[in-house]
C-alpha cells in the first residue's frame, strides 16, 4: 500500500512538471508571436488555455482526494498542498500569456519601433530563464535555486521600466496606441516571472517546512 503512494506521488508531482514545461512553451509562444507579428501562433496559444485549465484544476482536485483519503503528514503533505499551490500558478501564468497572445493579436497589423520589440524579446529571454530554474528548483528540490529566482527576477522588472522611458519618446497616436498593448505584455510577462519566485517560495516551504521570507525574519 505504501509503495502505491509513493508512486502515486511521484505521478503527480510529474503531471505538475509537464504542466510547468507546458507554461514554459506557452510563453516562448506568446512572445514569439508578439515580436513576429505572427497571428495564427497567437491563436494556437489562446486555443490551448482551455487544456491548461482543465489540467491544472486536475491536479488540485488530486491532490484533494489523496489528502482525504491517505491522510498523509509532514513531508508527505506539504508535497500535496504545495502541488496543488504550484497549479494554481500555472494556471494564473497560462491565463497571462494567453494575454500576451491577444496583445499580439491587436498589434500584428502595424509594426511599431524595434527597440520595444527588442525589450520584449530580452525579457521573454529572462523569463524563460526563470520558469526553466523554477523548474529545476521544483523537479531536484533544489533550495538553493530556488533562493536564486528572486536575484533572477530582478533584471526584468528593471526591463519592464525601461518600456515607459521609450513611450515617452513617441509623439504619434498611433504609436502610443501600440505601444500601450506592448507595455500591458511586458506588464504580463513580469507577472509571470513574479509567480516563478513564488513558486520558488513554496518549494523552501515543501522541502524545510518554513516560508523563506519566514527564515529571513529569523536570521534578522
């Protein structure tokens, strides 16, 4: 019976992983169709949000049903609710590159100065960069990575500024228009990155038992 759980565990905890590199894809797509103008890419990952949700809302419900009827502790359910945690924000980031998506589908008919482009393209490289740490740190139960996310974040949070020094610089309506779904994808894709920390946070919690910001307190 016990190698049953240990097993249906593991199982689960690999579903919430091939969720994660599913949110990773999503994004690399988002971006990609944001800074190519590409349409149809935009609307494969609008297609796709429906799939994440219902998967996403699987794992919870999973997680629920195993915590009702195992009655797990300690180690044990702290993996279960934090798995559960952890789909929650997958499926929150799913939703914000879905909105990515649609900010490229509004903006694919005109094609507005390069440098946001540019800026969008780095911070979805920075991003990538974090969601692939994140789940490392979640896969290998890796603390120490996870401590890294928040200096990881850093850099697109300073990219995200950068985006209103630019539109400060246009004068067109036109522009500005434009220029305004770029900044709401940017806005997004730091959302993003800002659920990986999270994610980073809860995976401390599932392998200590204490919130990183808790321990900080403490060192204080």
């Amino acid at each position: 019976m016990r190698e049953s759980f240990r097993k249906e565990l593991k199982d689960l905890k690999s579903s919430v992983l091939d969720i994660g590199h599913t949110i990773v894809d999503v994004t690399h797509m988002a971006v990609t169709a944001l800074v190519e103008g590409d349409v149809e890419l935009a609307e494969r990952v609008i297609a796709g949000d429906d799939a994440i949700d219902i998967r996403c809302l699987a794992i919870e419900e999973h997680s629920l049903e195993i915590i009702a009827t195992q009655f797990p502790v300690a180690r044990d359910l702290r993996l279960l609710h934090s798995l559960g945690y952890i789909s929650m924000h997958f499926e929150r980031m799913g939703d914000l590159g879905v909105n990515i998506a649609k900010a490229a589908r509004r903006t694919a008919e005109r094609r507005g100065p390069q440098t946001l482009y540019d800026l969008i393209q780095a911070q979805g490289n920075l991003v990538h960069r974090v969601l692939e740490a994140m789940l490392e740190s979640l896969d290998k139960k890796d603390i120490e990575l996870a401590a890294r996310l928040q200096d990881m974040d850093e850099p697109i949070d300073h990219l995200f500024k950068q985006f209103f020094r630019e539109l400060a610089r246009l004068q067109d309506e036109e522009d500005i228009e434009w220029a305004s779904s770029m900044v709401l994808a940017s806005r997004y894709l730091e959302r993003i990155a800002d659920h990986a920390v999270d994610i980073g946070d809860r995976v401390t919690y599932m392998v200590t038992g204490q919130f990183e910001a808790l321990a900080e307190e403490e060192e204080a």
